[in-house]
C-alpha cells in the first residue's frame, strides 16, 4: 500500500512538470528525503501562493544516475554534508539564508536550515500527577525522578536516533553523556525499535516518560490524548533539515524563491501545522530569527566512522551494560 502511495505521488509529481516531461527553463527539479505525502502537499501549498503559474517544481524521491538532474535537495543536515563531501552541491547567497548562525547553515554556502524536530519528553498525565509536573522539566530531572518507567528508542536503529547521541555527546561532553545515559538505563524499560512504539508505550501507561521526537507524536495530540509534550529546559538534540542547490542548477533565482519561501512564508508554516508535522521553523512568521541557543546540533559525528564508534561505546557502555 505504501508502495502504491509512493508511486502516485510520484506520478502526481511529474504531472506538475508537463505532460511533455520535458524541463522547462522555469521549472525545478526538487529531491527531497522527507515524506512524500508532507514533499508533495507542500509543493502544491507553494505553486498555489505563487504568482508565477509557470513555475513548475517537480519532486523526486531518489537519486538515480539515469534519473531526473536535480535542481534543489530538501534533507538531513548530515545527508546534506555528505552531498557537500561527494561535491554534489555547488555554494550559493541570499539575504535571508545568510541571516543564519553558522551550524545552520554550511559556512561556505552549500546548505541552509530551514526547520528543525526537536527531542522531547513524552510524558503520561497519570504519571505526572504523582510526581507533580515542575519535577519533569529537564534533562537532570529524570536520573532523579523515584523510579520512572522510561521509553526510548534504541540509539543505533536510524540517522535520527543516532544524531540524538551525536548532540548529547556535543553538547554535554562525550564522557559525560555517556555516564547520563548510563544513570538512565537502570530506568528504561524498553529500547523500541520503532518510534511509533515508543509513543504508545506512554500513551496507554506501559511507561511513565517516553524520550521521542516531537515529530513523531504531534499526528496523535488530541484534546483526550493521556500523554503531554515537554521540551527540556536546558536544551535539546535537534534534527535540523535544510536546502541546497546541486551543481547542475541553473536558474538560481527561481531557487531562491522557493528556500526564502520555505524559511520565512506564513503559508509554508501554516501548512506544516495543518499536517501537524511537529517541525519548528528557524525564522518565525514575521520573518525573525529565532534562538538557538538550546538548539543542540550533532557536529562532531557527522560522518560514519565516528558515529559508528560513538554508537558502539553507546552499545558497549549503557545499552549492554548491567544496569544498577
């Protein structure tokens, strides 16, 4: 079924190009590593609030050496890095992408961040009755909650679990992250294998905490929902999503039009929340940047070998570890 899904979009994508499938000097070719449904219905939010009916965006899912040229990437600050390494990506400017702090943006141009998903506390109301919710506000606060029933996806399933360890161990010390999540793991009662059952587990009491993306429960927050969303105090590991522009792009201009509607347009962000993606926008509605500073990025585990290495002393150290 979600094959089939797939397929119509990308039918219904091609279909925004020109029956002739030919690239027209307006049109751009967008890939994108988001999902699709939430790729495609934002294009159309974008086509639809332009005032140019001939500018015509056409998305692709994949990269493929006897595919589509792309024109635009929409990824993963780490998937967008690789494309700088391999050389795929070319350095461009313009005035609202160069507003950003460097780490938001790649230092020579290649890549800009436009919205992020943060790492939160999934936390049950149940639970947060007995111990009262000003205890459940920070990082600090779970290694001393009495006998919390934690829920965390395993660390070296996916990109998103293992930048979460990539920014802790940035932002906290290696060492000391490390030791946290070891404090931790005499708590955690279940490492999950898929976010969806991290979010259940909470939802229906199996866990009192559950430590997600907001991403990944704001499509079940409902006014009944048994279950709360805090964002730590002192800051949080961020999956921070961004474009670029591939070497081949040629026309810039139309380019840019799209990434400054995407960081800073009313309509881009009222659909992100109509989709209830769960993603935060680096510029707000009236075009500002917002603060950064507890924005926890994964700078220095970007490439495989050292998060792989990172992951393993996670493996050995805390999830393999005996608890105490």
């Amino acid at each position: 079924m979600r094959n089939l899904i797939l397929t119509l979009f990308l039918i219904l994508s091609v279909v925004l190009t020109g029956c002739d499938g030919e690239k027209s000097q307006k049109s751009l070719i967008l890939y994108s590593e988001l999902d699709p449904k939430f790729t495609f219905e934002m294009v159309r939010t974008f086509m639809k609030s332009s005032r140019d009916d001939k500018f015509l965006i056409k998305v692709i899912y994949e990269l493929r050496d006897d595919g589509p040229k792309p024109d635009i990437v929409l990824a993963e600050r780490r998937t967008l890095n690789g494309l700088v390494i391999d050389g795929k990506l070319k350095p461009t400017k313009f005035k609202k992408g160069n507003e950003l702090p460097v780490g938001f943006r790649e230092s020579d141009g290649h890549w800009y961040g436009i919205f992020y998903d943060p790492a939160v506390f999934l936390v049950n109301q149940n639970y947060a009755r007995t111990v009262g919710q000003n205890a459940i506000s920070k990082w600090a606060d779970l290694q001393n909650l009495p006998q919390p029933r934690i829920c965390i996806e395993n660390l070296s399933n996916s990109i998103s679990s293992q930048n979460f360890l990539g920014s802790m161990a940035d932002n906290m010390g290696e060492q000391t992250s490390i030791t946290y999540l070891w404090n931790l793991n005499r708590f955690v009662s279940d490492y999950t294998n898929f976010p969806f059952s991290t979010v259940r587990k909470t939802a229906v009491g199996d866990t009192d905490i559950s430590i997600t993306r907001q991403s990944f429960v704001f499509k079940y927050l409902e006014s009944k929902f048994p279950a709360y969303i805090v964002v730590p105090e002192e800051g949080t590991p961020i999956n921070l999503y961004g474009m670029g522009l591939f070497k081949d792009c040629a026309n810039e201009e139309k380019a840019h039009i799209f990434m400054n509607w995407m960081m800073t347009s009313g309509d881009m962000q009222s659909f992100s929340q109509q989709m209830l993606s769960g993603y935060e926008f680096l510029f707000s509605y009236e075009g500002n940047l917002k603060d950064t500073n507890k924005l926890w990025l994964n700078n220095s585990y970007m490439l495989w070998k050292d998060q792989e290495e990172l992951t393993n002393r996670w493996l050995d150290m805390v999830r393999f570890s005996n608890k105490s």
